[in-house]
C-alpha cells in the first residue's frame, strides 16, 4: 500500500509539470506577442490567470478566496503571502483580477518553457547581491507608475524545515509600499502546504483556501516604519495560520 502512495506522489509531481507545460505550449504565440511591449502586461496577466486556473483544476485543487476587504480596480496594491509550495503562484495569481508583478528569485529562470516567460515579465532578484537588490526598486517603480500592483513572497523562499509555520519576513516588500504609498495586502494561504510542499512524497487534490485580510495603508508613514508594518503584516499572517493549525 505504502508502494501505491509513493508511486503517486512521483506521477503527480510530473503531472503538475505536465500541467505547467500543456499551456504555456498552447498560448505561446499570444503569449509571445503580450510580452513585446510592457504595455500590453495586463493582457499577458490575463493569460497567466488562465493557465494557473488550469494547472490548479488539473491537480484537483478548489480554490477558495475570502476577501475582507475589496480591491479596488485600477489601483496599485503590495500583495503579500506566507510561502509554502509550488503552487503558490497559481494561487496568487487567480487571487486578484488587479494586474500586479511578481518580484521573484532568478533561479526560476531555468526552468524550461517557464523561465522564458517569467525572465522577461517578473521582477528578478538575486538575494545575494545589494546591487540586484536596489535595482528591484528601480523596475517596481516604473511598474507602479503603469498602474499594476507588485507582489513579494517576504520570507524570500520556502523554508526547509517544513515545521516553520512562517518565517522571517523581509524588509523589501514594506519599504517598497511605504515609498510609494499603497497599501499592503495580506494573504493567508492555508492548504498550500497540506496540498503541494517542496516535499516529493506529500501531496494531494483538495481545497485551498484564501483569507485576504483587511489592508494595511502606508499613506504618511516614512522608512523608518517599515519594521512597524513588517510586523504588523507577519502578525496578521501568523495569527491566522496559527488559527488554522491548531
């Protein structure tokens, strides 16, 4: 029996590559074309949601977003979100019809069809150098000033010890919003782990839930509370997965 679980877990890790691929292959021409100007991002982000729509219904994963608050079309948001699986960018991304970047490690670029595509709209950062890590605020800027959102996983990766129900947060994503005075807005992702970790042997279809809590707005604060509001996102974060694995 053991044998038959250990054999699934191995095809669905290879299925969800599947998954990642199918589309991506079939959209490639429109995809291609989105990609051409910056301008036309909000019709590649369409497209994304698309295909993350897709891979999630063909794991078997029921997406369930609570809002706490309502976004505002056509206003420029931080997102934010506790980090645990692979699917987490699916999730995010079929979370908010907002157009927002993501500001994501480089490694990513090397994966096939995938990194092609993620190279050339995502915010990359390589969290070992200051000059990559300045940069990243340059092209956020510009992003804000088209009118999109950014989105930043703050604890930087997933962390290997599995047990850590949320890591440290860094300080990127709330000096970001600060700076540009828009609200951060927080999300608990509750089933991630449960459903798809980093972990080869884990994993199953079933419910992943949203909780997208109330905003936290950055207008008049200054730099020096960027702590302050790293703080009172994580604790708002933590708080509820606290709640929910209890």
């Amino acid at each position: 029996m053991r044998l038959f679980k250990y054999l699934f877990w191995i095809l669905y890790r290879i299925w969800f590559y599947i998954l990642v691929a199918i589309p991506i292959i079939v959209l490639f021409p429109l995809l291609f074309i989105s990609i051409l100007k910056e301008a036309w991002y909000p019709f590649f982000f369409k497209l994304a949601r698309i295909w993350a729509k897709f891979i999630l219904a063909g794991m078997g994963f029921v997406w369930k977003i609570e809002y706490e608050q309502v976004l505002e079309e056509g206003k420029s948001y931080m997102f934010i979100a506790n980090h645990t699986s692979m699917a987490d960018i699916m999730l995010m991304l079929v979370s908010t019809k907002n157009p927002f970047v993501f500001v994501g490690k480089k490694e990513l670029v090397k994966i096939p069809l995938f990194g092609f595509f993620y190279k050339r709209t995502c915010i990359l950062v390589d969290r070992s150098s200051e000059r990559s890590r300045k940069a990243v605020f340059l092209r956020a800027q510009s992003r804000l000033k088209q009118g999109l959102s950014i989105c930043i996983f703050p604890e930087g990766g997933v962390p290997e010890d599995e047990d850590i129900v949320l890591d440290t947060f860094k300080d990127g994503a709330f000096r970001l919003a600060i700076n540009h005075q828009i609200p951060v807005v927080p999300m608990s992702f509750l089933d991630n782990k449960k459903r798809f970790s980093y972990t080869l042997f884990s994993g199953s279809p079933g419910k992943m839930r949203v909780k997208v809590h109330p905003f936290i707005e950055t207008k008049g604060l200054a730099i020096q509370d960027t702590k302050a509001v790293n703080e009172k996102a994580k604790s708002v974060i933590r708080n509820q997965l606290n709640l929910f694995y209890k």
